[in-house]
C-alpha cells in the first residue's frame, strides 16, 4: 500500500496492468487499529476492574481473533464478559466485522465501493475515531483497493512462495545459485515428473 510502489507501477505499465491493492494488506492495516484499540480498552480495565474480574478477560484477545461461530461456550462467554464492560469495544469488533463481510462476498467494484462508504457512514455515527487513519488511507487509495472486486485478484501466492524462497535461500549469496533454487522450487516437481514419465 506504499504509494511510492503504487506511483512507480503506474508509471512503468500506464494503462496496461490494473494495480490491485492486495485486500490481506487493507485487512491489516484496520484489524491493527482495532488491535490498538484493544490494548488501550484493556488497559482501562485493568485500573477500573477488580482483580478477579480483569482475570476473567485474559485469553480474550487471542479468541477475538477467531471466527465467531468457531468459539467455544466457554469462549464466547469470556467475549460476552468483556464486551459487558466495554460496549464500545463490542461496536469496534462489529465494524470490523462488517469490513471483512465486504471483502467476502462477491459484488461488482462499484457496489463494493457503496458498501464502503456505508460502513464509513456507520463508523462516523459510533464516534469510535481509531478507524479514522484506515478511512483517510482508503479514501487516497479507494480505487486500487475497489479494483480487487473486478477479479478478486491477491498476491497471496507470491508472497508465500517469495517467504518460502527467503528461508529455503538462506545463506545462499550467489546470484546463479540462487536463480537455479527459485527454478527448482517453482519447476522442479513438474520437470521431475516429465523426465519420471520417459524413463
């Protein structure tokens, strides 16, 4: 989402190539500000609770990142408890929600683009602002982020393959060396079996 790679692709493909903003960096950037948000709301409960009663909120931040109808009973009652204590806390957990339901379901990139603005209308009533620097992000970049919905295009494959590279290539500094392992790695299993099945 760096607007100078953004800048420098625009320059080099023009028209040609549709720059996609990867929907995984977009989910980042807000899931981080709730996690902010989080840290900040349980520092508070910490001063405002009883010892006994801010015990019963441990574990939750790691459950808040689980799906919800993946959640146990005993689960959803220490989210329920928190919540209880916190209801803005509750609102930031259901916009984000809301966020990532965008992403999920299959629409045009103008009707995307509408539930985006939706969203941003129920963000301005909840007064929650930590979702401010997200929207002022998405507003420069709305549409690179809107052209995801054109062909749900994402670079998730070639980062995981660029991170397997990075520890596959560790130690490796010659540049043919390290050509010849990316060939193989991207190859390999192909040509093994091409030459498998002439023999």
């Amino acid at each position: 989402m760096y607007t100078g790679y953004i800048n420098a692709a625009k320059e080099v493909f023009k028209n040609s190539a549709l720059i996609v903003i990867d929907r995984f960096h977009v989910a980042k950037l807000y899931r981080g500000e709730l996690d902010k948000y989080r840290k900040k709301i349980l520092k508070e409960l910490k001063q405002a609770l009883s010892v006994s009663e801010y015990k019963k909120t441990i574990g939750a931040a790691k459950i808040l990142r689980k799906k919800n109808e993946l959640l146990t009973k005993t689960e959803k009652e220490i989210v329920s408890e928190l919540f209880s204590w916190s209801p803005n806390l509750m609102e930031a957990y259901r916009l984000a929600i809301k966020l990532t339901h965008i992403f999920n379901t299959h629409q045009s990139k103008s009707e995307a683009l509408a539930k985006f603005e939706e969203w941003i209308s129920l963000v301005k009533k909840s007064k929650l602002s930590f979702f401010d620097k997200f929207i002022k992000t998405f507003r420069k970049l709305k549409n690179e982020i809107g052209n995801y919905f054109i062909d749900r295009n994402t670079s998730g494959f070639a980062e995981g393959l660029n991170k397997v590279l990075k520890r596959r290539c560790y130690g490796i500094f010659d540049l043919g060396s390290l050509f010849q392992r990316a060939h193989l790695d991207v190859s390999g299993y192909r040509l093994y079996a091409e030459n498998k099945a002439v023999l």
